[in-house]
C-alpha cells in the first residue's frame, strides 16, 4: 500500500483480473465453484429455510443461493509481507482481508432484479461476515462495496460484493468523520441527521420508506448520484434490525431498478459508509451512496476535486423519483 508524497491518498498495487464474458466460465455461476476459493458460508434453501453451510476440501456446497469466499484476486492479505518504507515513497503492508459475496446464483440476475427477499437475505450476511471481521485482529475498518458495469470497474458481470478491511481508516471516511465531529461538536447536531430532516419531502428526495430516504446530495460528485440513509441517527449497520433489513432492501432494490430503467446499459458503483466498529470516538450517521457512471470526468474533477455536473441534482431527483416510485409500486403490488 503506496501513500502519496503529501496527502492522505493511498494506492495499492494489485493483480489485474481477467475480464469474464461468458456466464457460464464464471466463477461465480453455480457449477463453477471449484474456480474459487472454499466458501467459507453458502446458504441453502431447504425446507423453507436457509441452511447455513460452507464447502468442504474438495466438496463444494451445491443449491446455494447466495456464497461467500476470499477472494482470489484479492486487494489485501494477511499473508502480506511486514515491510514499511519511508518517505517519499512511504509503504505499508496491504494487510486485511478481501471476500466476495456472490449475490445469486442466477447468472442474469442484476442487482436491480434480484428480489427484495434475496436482498434481505444478501444484507443479513453483509451484517454476518462484519460482525466476524471486527473480531479478527489488524481490522480496523471494513469496506463494502459493489461495482456494475465496466466502467465501474466490473471485470466479472455476476452480481456479487466485495468486503475488504484495512489496518487503518480510508481517507474518504477518516474525512467525512472529522468533519461530522467537529460539526456535532459546534452544533450539538449530527450533520446527516440534519441532512435527512432538511431532504425530506424536498426537491432531492427520490423516495423514502418507513425508515430510510433516498435522494440526490445537495452537492455531488456525480450525476445522478443519491445517497440511502437511515432516517433516525444510527452509526453502526452490523446492529440494524430484521425489520429494518427487509425495508432497506425495499428502497434498495426500488431505487437501483428505477436508476437502470432510467437509462440503458449504465454502469454504476455502490459503497457503504460506516462508522468503524471498533472503539473509536468519530463515528458517522451510516449509509449508502450510489455513484451512476453517466459522464466522463474532466480534468478539473480529476486534477482538483471540483466537479462539473450536467444536470442539477433537483433535475435528476425528478427524474429518479418517477422511475423508482414506479418501481417501488410493482414491487409492492399497487397498480
């Protein structure tokens, strides 16, 4: 893990993948499993139930309708060499752990059409193998997050997640705590918490169910880019309910189903940010941002961080908004 001569920004170098056209030489496709690592958790439905089980040396759980493994193409390891270098070219060991949640073992399934229990059944393991990594020693953050699309960076087209921890917080959420802190300090507010209230009902709004709101962030990084966030102050994912689980899967699958109606063959990328769940003071209101791949960035975006946007996020909200109600009704049942 490479850092940069001056900023908090950090690289590291890793094997590239090779892309995946045909379903059925996936890995990830059922039938395919001895491509990957050993499951180290593979729910099978049976009986009306979801048994939970993993493979064996040289047996591979079969029927499964969702599987996690490490990676084999992993960004991080703990078997990593101990070796730091000093600056100017200051390393650290890439150390963590990196695994893949396949999400379906249906090969054309997206994750704007998985269903709304899958997606329930996908974000109770998300919250299963996070509770297990914050136990593991030299975990001091765990990223999750999905990419579609090759412009996501999507090397293999069958949905999956990857979960990938670090020794230390990524600079993107150590910012975004900070300046929640100092906020809430100043303010005796959180800054989300602020946020939500003020998004409610208003222009950005996308959609909301009973405990989270989808809507476009006031200033983006990205067109069409919107934010899912719980409605009341919550910090850490790994404690939601049942019940919260199957709404966030609500506005979850209604939201990325809209999003790719609204516009043919889109890439897109969704990332989770959450507070560490370790002892640690700065914790931010969590939630989930989705970044659609609709325009290039230009070299202002990408030579000072100041971003051009085509079209204003109320714009895009309206759009959003009529696609995904619409998509929310289907999946409810209301004509």
């Amino acid at each position: 893990m490479r850092k940069d001569y001056v900023a908090e920004r950090f690289m590291i170098v890793t094997k590239k993948e090779d892309p995946v056209s045909d379903p059925k030489k996936s890995p990830y496709a059922p039938g395919n499993e001895s491509m990957t690592n050993p499951s180290v958790l593979s729910l099978v439905a049976k009986d009306n139930m979801l048994q939970r089980l993993q493979d064996s040396e040289g047996d591979c759980v079969t029927g499964w309708s969702i599987r996690v493994f490490e990676s084999k193409n992993p960004a991080v390891s703990i078997n990593t060499e101990n070796t730091y270098t000093d600056r100017p070219h200051y390393s650290e060991p890439a150390y963590g752990y990196h695994y893949v949640i396949v999400a379906t073992p249906k090969t054309k399934d997206t994750f704007s059409t998985i269903d709304t229990e899958q997606w329930s059944n996908i974000l109770v393991v998300v919250q299963d193998r996070l509770r297990w990594l914050y136990t593991q020693k030299g975990v001091t953050y765990v990223s999750i997050y999905a990419n579609h699309g090759e412009a996501a960076g999507s090397t293999n087209h069958h949905p999956h997640l990857n979960m990938v921890t670090f020794s230390t917080i990524p600079p993107v959420i150590e910012s975004e705590a900070e300046a929640s802190h100092k906020i809430l300090n100043e303010k005796g507010v959180c800054p989300l918490c602020q946020t939500v209230n003020a998004e409610i009902g208003g222009p950005r709004q996308i959609l909301q169910t009973e405990g989270f709101i989808a809507f476009c962030p006031w200033a983006p990084s990205y067109t069409y880019e919107f934010w899912i966030c719980p409605k009341k102050h919550a910090t850490s994912f790994s404690k939601i309910t049942q019940k919260e689980i199957n709404d966030l899967s609500l506005i979850l699958r209604a939201t990325l189903g809209g999003l790719v109606k609204s516009f043919k063959n889109l890439s897109y990328n969704f990332v989770f940010h959450l507070s560490p769940e370790k002892k640690n003071s700065r914790q931010i209101h969590w939630h989930i941002e989705v970044y659609p791949i609709t325009d290039p960035w230009s070299g202002l975006e990408r030579g000072y961080g100041v971003f051009l946007n085509k079209t204003s996020p109320e714009e895009a909200a309206e759009k959003l908004g009529a696609a995904c109600r619409k998509e929310l009704a289907g999946l409810v049942g209301i004509v």
